[in-house]
C-alpha cells in the first residue's frame, strides 16, 4: 500500500509559481479597466479561477458583481463589463448582440472581453463583422498552465480534443506550444524531447520556434525531458472501465478541475459535500494510485489504527489529555472525517458497480484487449444495446470492439449500428459519423493492406465529388494495429499467472493485471532505449510521426543521470485519464524518477465520447 | 484604454502616438526587452524599413499594439535576430503525410459542387509592379506575413491579390500548423474571392468548422441535425420529411426515414394517450410523453399500454415490430421487461412458449434463459415463477448458481440429487427453513438408500 519512493528519486517542482503568474496579470487586466465592473465568467472557467484567485481577490480590484456567460440577455447596471472567456465564436457573438442592443436603447457602457488563453482572429472578426468592433476593447489573458496537484499541470482545454482530433482544427497548437515554452522558461532548459503524433509534432514545432524567438537564459533546470504524445496514439486505454481509486472516483463522481462533489449517498448526510482530491488529503495519497480491491482493506486498517489513537486517552490525567486535545486531536478528526468521507465513496462505488454487473462488464472488456471470444464479446455489446443499458457504456465497448479488432465486420457494423439507433435514437447517426470520421468505430475493410488504403488515399484526393470528400476523412483516421502492437510491445501479461494486485509487478495492475496502458508502455520503452532506434516497426503500426531531439550543447549531459533528466514532462494532447497517471506514477517509483503530467485536460471514457456526441440541438 | 508612454520619445523619434493595452508589459519585462532591444539594435541594420515610415495613421497590430510602441518595436527588432541558440533544438519535418502535389481540394465543390482547376498562372500584368507599391509593407512574402501573423504584429493581406499568390499565402499558413492563422487567412480568403476557391486538406478542414461555427454552412449531417433545434413536433415531423430527400447514402437514408415514421406514430399514438382514458394508464400514469423516444422506448411503451391490440393499430407492439423490422431477440427482451413490470406471468409465460407438431407446449427463448431469469428477478417476480425459468437454462454451473442466488430450493436439491453429491445436499439443508417442506425433502433424500452417492 502506497508504496513509498525510491531514496534517491528527485523532488519535484514546485508549480504553484503557475498560479501566482496567472493571478498577477489577471489582476493587471483586471486594473486595466479602471473603475467598478462587472465581471462575466465562462462557466468553463469558473473552476480553474477559483483555483487561483478568489472572490475577494476580485472584488479588491473593482469587481462588483459576476455572473456566469450564459448567453442571455444581460441584467447588470453596471457602466463597465468585463468578460472573461475562452475564445469562442458563439460567446463573442452573444456580446455583440449585448452591445448592439445596448446601443438600440442608447446605453453607453464599456465593454472588455479577456480572452483566455489566446484571443482568436476569428473572434474579432465577429466583432468587426457585427459593427461592434470599436466599442469592444479585447485583451489576452495567459492562463495556460493551471497545476492541478504537485505533478499534474492542466490546459484544462476538454475542446482540445475534439477540435484537433474530429474536427481537423489545428487552432490549439500555438496554445500548446506557448504552455510549453512557460515551463521551459521557467523549469527547463529541456535537454531532450521525445514524441509522437502528428500534433506532437507541430507542438514541438510551434514550441521550438517560439523557445528560439524568445529569450535565453542559463539556469539550472528542473525539468530535463519532455515527451509529447497525441491521444489518438492510443485510443484503447482511456476507453477502459478504470479500477484504480482515483480513475474509478472520476469514472462514477467526475473530478473537476481536482474536485469532486460527493452526494448525499457518501456522506450520509443530506448535504453534498465538494472535496478537493490532492496530494494534501493524506488518507487518499495513500489509496489514489490502487487497486480498488485493496483500497476497502486499507481503510479500514486506519479506521482500526484510528480508533486506538482515540483510545489513548482513556486513563490519560488531565496534562496529557491536554496535550492530546492540543497535539493530535485535530489531526485526528481531521484524518477521521477524510476516512468516512472515502469509506462513503467505496460504498457508494461498490453498490453501483454491483447493480451494473461490473464483473462481467470486466471479463468483456478484458477479452476484448485479449482478442479471445470476440463473439460471445458481440453478443454481450449487443445484449447491452438491446437492454438500453447506459448509452456511453454500449459506445464505449463497441469503440473498443472497433479498436481491438481494426474495425468491425461490415455486417456487424450495420447490424449493431441500427440496433443501437434503435435503441438510442436515431439523431445518433451523427455520433456515429463522428465516430469514424475519428476512427474510433469504423468498418473492417477486407484484406487492405496500409499500402492499398495509402493509394486509395491518394486516389481520392484528386476526386473533387462531395460524397467522396467525407470518405476521404474517414480514411486519414488511421488504423489501430492494436493486436499486433500489444503482441509486439507484450501488452497483454500471459494468462494463467496469478496477478497480486496488492504487490503490482509492472503497470497492467492499474487494469487488474490485465494490459499495461499502451501510452505509458511507449513512453517506458522510449525512454528506456533513448530514443525510437529499433521501434521502426511498432512507429509504423502507429502511424509514424515519431521523434527523439536533443538540444543545442546538452549532449554531455544527457548521458549522466543528473536530477533534472530524471524528472520527465509527459504532455497528453488531447488529454489523460487517471489512470495513466497512476501508471505514470508506478513506473517513476520503480525507475527512481518523477513523471509530471502536463495534459490538455484529464478525460475518461465519458467524457473522450460524450465530446465526439451530436445528439444534441 | 489608451494610455501614453512617455519613454517612447526617448529613442523612437516617429511621430506616431503611441499608446498600448498590450498585456505582458508589465515593468519586468519591459525592462528586460529594452534591455535586449537596445543591444540588438546595436547589431542589426538590415531592417530599417520599419524606421523611415511615414505614415500618420495608427497603426495597430492584431494583438493590439499600436505600430510603434515600446514592445512592438522591441519585438520587431527581436525577432530578426536568429538565435543559434545555446539551447537550440533541430527542426523536424511536419509536412502532412499526404503527398503535396494533387493535394487541392475543392471547397465549392464540398458545398457547391462547382470547380475547375485553379492552379493556372494568372497573368503577370494583372499584378501590380513591385515598384508601385509604396506602402512598406506590401513586399512582405507569404513567410515572413504568417510569421507576422503569427507573432500578433501588424500586417496586411491586401497585396496577395492574385489566386496563386493566395494560395500560396494559404500554403504558408497550413505549413506553420498555426490554426489561428489558417482560419484568419480563409477569411480573408471567402471575403476576396467570389466563390471557387482550391485548398488543401488540412486549410479545408478549418474553413468548414469555421463556418460550422458561424452556422453559416451545413453539411448533409449538418441540416439533418438541425431537426434537434425543432421543439414544436409538428415542425420537426415536416423537416424530417424534408431530410428525406437528403442525398444520405443507403443505410442512413433508412434510418433517416425511420426517424420520420417514428415521430409520426409517436404524434399519434399521444394525441389519444394524452387523454389517459383507458383502464392502464389510470392504474399506471404515464410519467412522460412518448414522443422523440427512441424505437425501442416507444417498443416498450407499447408493450405496457397497448399490449394486445391488433397488428393495424399503429400503436400495437406488433405494427411496432414490423414497421421498424425488430428482431426477435430485440422483441422478446423489450416485451418481457414490459410485461414483468406489470407482473403479468402469464403474458410472460406466452412469449416463450412454442407448440410443437404433437402439439406439446415447449419453451424456447432467443435469449439465454438466465437472462430471462435476471430481468424477471430485477422485476421482482415471485419464486413460483422465476423457478420455472431457472429450471431451463442449460448451463448446469450456471444454473446451479442462479437457483441457489434466488432461493429455488427444489432445484437446487434436484440437482445436488442428480449429481449424487450428499455433501453438498447436506451444506444446503443449513440453508433451508427448518421442518419446512425443503427440509424433509432433503432428509427424506439422505435417508434414501436407493441412491448411491458419491461421497
């Protein structure tokens, strides 16, 4: 339990410079606009604010009141608003219909948008094209980094994802590159930077190009090595059911920008609880990177520990008792609210796992990754589709069907395509669309070798014809390889062998022993080897896009394991789960080195689908 | 907003009044750009066009720095200095892995289905001469204009007036990877150009979710889904209507038409279910409407209220069925959660049972018979019945687990019977209510001595 860090492995960081950088030139855009204001929020932003600043923080520099953007006609009086926003067409074009209306009454206010991270040209160009562009002013606000616990750093950009991967919209590269030019600013100089995908790519590009403009400055660093990693390299891992404590609280409560709110069901109250979950909560520090299995008998170990501090004070005197009420008492209460809280949480997780029958939920995802009985696999999807059960979980596991078997049969396809609209709704066509315009859920197309799909490809870019175009996309979504990638990269440990997840022996216990996480094998085996030599294989089935650069004079020191190159920025384009970081997490405890995750935001198997979703008007 | 610098007068003698709202001029930096400025100055001589402007007019940058402020010149000046870099990191090819020759697509084509090749060279005399461009920015190449872009400086897309220079514009912004810079120079395309325009890919891909954005254009999927921002069901039927003569490809246009049936049964079937006059829907109130249900939920509706009703009934489970061709499997699923809702055995019983030639009633199920068992178990069906159902699944281990799971005792010790295990016949009597029927059941076994047990 908890397994303790090597002796000799380097501390880590300290980003919370991130925040006070954020919230200094919040506050200088803020003082920009003199005089009372009120102050308009993107819901989106709400939470990463209050991670940095706080209402008080605000209303010091002339922020009267704050309302959430909600695309609505506005009530304030106030002669000054200020919006605070993510750049986004839909957003800028509501204040333009809010000034223009306030001009239709002849109402004379000033208007601010900060946009953040980055302004788009787009944006103004709804300005401009709503005659409004003179009386709003526009600034930048570079909040792009938000440090969501001593190693996990969020762009907090769920759209990343959606935007770069579905859409094609490279709008968010700049952005990355930017988030990575501060922490090679103020961490680095990197040494070394590995990755692979086609968006690590031009993030790389964007960042050298950047790094290169900018200034230099000799500094001891803190962060040697970088890998960059697109999501789309492994699409399997974060569609699997997580198991690990803190993937499995973000699966069934979503975690909020390091948040989650426990219902009454966990805190047998009849309030809501919000919790912050970081590394400052000592009973989940303990239990957050394992096996939900193990997590129950933790627990209650430190309740039976806990009642025998408290029992100390039976036959104390009056001098140690005050002692104990002033020493460890609250400590104690402390730890013993934290451990109901997360008693609570198990409960609650147990009896909703147990209602779903999480087990055999298990055993088909788990023969999925395995390629073993993919029929009986079908016919339980198909049972699932049938019986209406969860409308994401159905997708999951047929997304997961379609990754792990490089597609599905045409006739499996169409039959499992029309029972889920019946199932669902027939507006889920567009899902469907977007699904394997992705490549998430698309159809097996017979003995094509990559060479055939290559020229097909080729052929179809000359073909101007509107139906072949949305083809022509759908083929760019790359095949998965994932059978024989997780023979080649042993993905899969060998059946039959027992698995003691209370004594992990590598990363596949974060999936019960069932298949170590595609993306953190890569990032193991990459960093391992120094580099793709001898890879070429498994970068072909991914699609290529791989690259290993070192930096200008650092050359000597990149042989030498000094501190710096043993501490490692892991960047997810496109976003992490949970359970990636643990495995991260694992992997630095056995290499006595320190991963930190630097991800667009931290996503699930919910939340990577429900963005690909169209069901909505 | 404006706020005067008066340091600019100490070393940039133009006439420009300056004033900023950039953001990242905070003391510190400005500080350390000057500092850089100054010393940079000092060995670059080759950019003076930006000294000797003459203009009067304002000039601001797309961030929103006037043409010559402090930080815009500093970063002018900055950034032609090419740092080798003690630091320095190589460049790597991020070309698409698409070929770049014979890569144009047509964006009329996607919405137009219109286009012609575009890649001839417009006469050279439709450009203007390089010598008459006085404004001193009108040289910039298509690099150094997305460099600019790129770097939020001034700029001007006014002199690429020709297709070709256009394009190459658009093929600079695409080779950057800079989103922002792709979409700024498509819309500065879509304003200049009347309607053909030949993109890349990767260009093509922006435009469309720019315009998706702008809801300006739909794709066929596009004006389908406008059918979610239809609330009144009237309205969305008609539109529907209208998608279906959509260009969808062959198994899309099924299912859009099934879109449009169903919501027109659904329309139906709730103008006289509204009422709520029948005998079930006062026992049972509806919680809410049937309409825009999926077919499986409107399926199951109707094997609650309408059970029964004739085939030429729209709503009847039947017509249902038919209409949307339903599996027999599908069918049977939905008809049992409905029917054991309204603990109906006996509708339940008749799903499964199957006469044979001798006229024998047998009972055959499309699903495994333990999944029978957990939906009548998660309906709350009494022992009496879920026996029945236990009783016929053919995995003897599963069987066994299943009867034991929900008490079927007379199973359970049928088979432990069966099995010859006295053993395990005696664990379970601990299980069983004592001198109930189950209990003399199982010591009346044990006392046999006809049957040779295993252990």
């Amino acid at each position: 339990m908890a397994q303790t860090d090597r002796r000799d492995a380097p501390g880590l960081p300290d980003f919370s410079l991130l925040k006070r950088l954020a919230r200094d030139q919040l506050i200088y855009l803020l003082e920009q606009l003199p005089g009372k204001k009120d102050l308009f929020i993107d819901a989106d932003l709400m939470s990463p604010l209050d991670r940095i600043a706080n209402v008080t923080t605000l209303k010091q520099h002339e922020v009267d009141k704050l309302y959430k953007v909600e695309l609505k006609p506005v009530v304030s009086v106030s002669d000054q608003l200020c919006f605070l926003i993510r750049p986004r067409i839909q957003t800028v074009k509501w204040i333009a219909d809010v000034v223009k209306s306030d001009k239709a009454v002849g109402r004379f206010r000033r208007y601010k948008i900060i946009f953040t991270p980055q302004k788009f040209y787009a944006c103004e160009t709804v300005l401009e094209e709503q005659g409004v562009y003179g009386d709003v002013t526009s600034d930048e606000w570079e909040f792009y980094l938000l440090p969501l616990d001593d190693d996990i750093i969020s762009l907090e950009l769920p759209e990343f994802f959606r935007d770069n991967f579905l859409e094609g919209d490279q709008r968010w590269v700049t952005t990355a590159g930017s988030a990575l030019r501060l922490l090679h600013f103020l961490f680095g100089p990197f040494s070394k930077v590995y990755g692979i995908g086609r968006c690590a790519k031009m993030v790389y590009e964007s960042w050298r190009e950047q790094v290169e403009d900018g200034e230099k400055k000799a500094q001891n660093p803190d962060i040697g090595n970088v890998f960059l990693i697109d999501r789309d390299v492994d699409f399997v891992t974060p569609l699997c059911s997580q198991v690990v404590y803190e993937g499995l609280v973000d699966d069934i409560f979503r975690i909020k920008c390091g948040s989650v709110e426990f219902g009454p069901d966990v805190t047998s109250t009849d309030k809501s609880l919000k919790v912050m979950l970081n590394s400052q909560d000592k009973v989940f520090n303990e239990i957050r990177n394992e096996h939900f299995s193990n997590v129950f008998g933790f627990l209650s170990q430190k309740a039976r520990n806990l009642q025998t501090a408290y029992d100390k004070r039976c036959g104390m005197d009056i001098k140690q008792m005050k002692a104990f009420v002033a020493e460890e008492l609250k400590g104690l209460k402390q730890e013993h609210r934290l451990l109901s809280l997360h008693i609570g949480a198990c409960e609650s997780i147990m009896k909703k796992k147990t209602k779903q029958d999480f087990q055999e939920l298990l055993k088909t995802e788990h023969s999925l990754l395995e390629g073993f009985e993919i029929r009986e696999c079908i016919t339980y999807i198909e049972e699932h589709i049938n019986r209406q059960v969860s409308m994401i979980e159905s997708l999951r596991l047929l997304c997961l069907l379609s990754l792990t078997e490089n597609g599905l049969l045409p006739k499996d396809y169409r039959s499992l395509k029309a029972q889920y609209l019946q199932s669902y709704g027939i507006e889920h066509l567009l899902s469907f669309a977007n699904l394997r315009q992705i490549g998430l859920l698309v159809e097996q197309q017979p003995g094509e070798t990559l060479t055939v799909m290559e020229s097909k490809v080729g052929k179809l870019v000359n073909d101007k014809t509107a139906g072949k175009l949305t083809d022509a996309f759908s083929s760019l979504a790359k095949k998965s390889n994932f059978r024989a990638l997780s023979k080649r990269l042993m993905l899969i440990p060998k059946t039959g062998e027992e698995y003691d997840l209370r004594v992990p022996r590598d990363m596949a216990y974060i999936f019960s022993g069932a298949y170590i996480p595609l993306s953190c094998k890569l990032i193991e085996q990459v960093l391992e080897r120094d580099g793709w030599t001898g890879f070429e294989e498994v970068t072909r089935m991914l699609n290529g896009h791989e690259f290993a650069v070192t930096g200008g004079n650092s050359g000597t020191e990149t042989r030498n394991k000094t501190d710096p190159q043993r501490i490692i920025l892991v960047m997810f384009l496109g976003g992490c789960t949970f359970s990636e970081i643990s495995a991260l997490r694992f992997l630095g405890r056995e290499r006595g080195c320190k991963f930190i995750v630097l991800t667009t935001a931290i996503t699930n198997s919910s939340r990577l689908l429900e963005s690909l979703l169209d069901n909505q008007g | 907003m404006t706020r005067a610098k008066p340091e600019d007068d100490d070393w940039n003698s133009s006439k420009i009044h300056a004033f900023t709202f950039d953001d990242d001029d905070d003391e510190f930096t400005k500080l350390k750009e000057s500092k850089r400025a100054v010393s940079s100055i000092l060995v670059d001589d080759d950019d003076d066009d930006d000294d000797d402007d003459d203009d009067d007019v304002e000039k601001v940058s797309w961030s929103g720095e006037p043409v010559g402020s402090i930080s815009w010149s500093v970063k002018e000046t900055a950034s032609s200095i090419r740092s080798g870099g003690e630091h320095g990191f190589p460049k790597i090819n991020t070309a698409p892995s698409l070929p770049k020759q014979g890569s144009g697509y047509s964006l009329s084509s996607l919405f137009k289905a219109f286009s012609e090749a575009s890649t001839r060279v417009y006469a050279p005399e439709l450009r203007k001469p390089k010598s008459e461009c006085k404004d001193y920015f009108s040289d910039w190449s298509p690099e150094e204009t997305v460099k600019r872009m790129r770097k939020g400086k001034v700029y001007s897309l006014e002199r690429f007036r020709s297709l070709q220079d256009k394009l190459l514009l658009l093929d600079e912004a695409v080779s950057a990877h800079d989103g922002n810079v792709i979409t700024a120079v498509l819309i500065y395309l879509k304003k200049s150009l009347s309607k053909e325009l030949m993109v890349r890919e990767i260009a093509l891909r922006h435009y469309v979710h720019y315009l998706k954005e702008m809801e300006e254009q739909k794709t066929l999927l596009m004006q389908y889904k406008e059918h979610l921002s239809i609330k009144d069901e009237n309205q969305r039927r008609d539109f529907l209507k209208t998608c279906m003569r959509l260009p969808f490809s062959q198994d899309d246009a099924i299912h859009v038409q099934d879109h449009y049936t169903l919501l027109e049964r659904q329309i139906i079937i709730e103008a006289t279910d509204k009422k709520g006059e029948a005998e079930i829907f006062k026992k049972f109130p509806r919680k809410a409407s049937i309409l825009n249900m999926p077919i499986i939920t409107t399926l199951y509706y109707s094997c609650f209220y309408h059970y029964g009703e004739s085939e030429g009934t729209f709503s009847s489970p039947a017509n249902i069925r038919s209409t949307f061709r339903i599996s027999e499997k599908q069918y049977i699923l939905t008809a049992l959660g409905a029917r054991a809702k309204l603990k109906s055995w006996f509708d339940v019983d008749s799903l499964f049972n199957t006469k044979n030639w001798l006229g024998y009633t047998k009972k055959r199920s499309p699903i495994g018979f333990h999944r029978v068992v957990d939906i009548l178990q998660k309906n709350n069906a009494p022992v009496q019945v879920l026996k029945d159902y236990v009783s016929l699944i053919d995995d003897a281990e599963l069987k066994l687990s299943l009867a034991q799971k929900y008490k079927c005792h007379d199973i359970v010790i049928e088979m432990y019977r069966d099995l010859k295990d006295r053993q395990q016949l005696i664990v379970y009597q601990g299980k069983v209510e004592r001198g109930s029927h189950e209990d003399r059941k199982i010591d009346q076994l044990l006392g046999n001595m006809q049957i040779r047990w295993k252990n």
